[in-house]
C-alpha cells in the first residue's frame, strides 16, 4: 500500500511538473496510472 501511494506522489509531482512546463494537462498522465494503481491494488475498476 504504501509503495502504491509512493508511486502516485511522484507521478503527481510530475504531471504538475509536466503540466507547468509544457502546458499539457495533468489528468493526461494522472489517469492512466490511477488506472494502473487501481489494478495492482487488486480492485475492479
């Protein structure tokens, strides 16, 4: 659990990053990896 909140810290600190930088928005990479996270937690999306 605490590895999965790891991951989606530091994709958040770099969807905001990437979002500032190149005006891209953030739910662009924050979705497919909440996703991804879901499922490895074992819950059906």
């Amino acid at each position: 659990m605490a590895t999965h909140i790891a991951i989606l810290l530091a994709v958040g600190a770099g969807a905001g990053f990437a979002s500032g930088l190149l005006g891209v928005g953030g739910g662009f990479i924050m979705v497919p990896v909440i996703y991804w996270v879901i499922l490895a937690m074992g819950i059906s999306p």
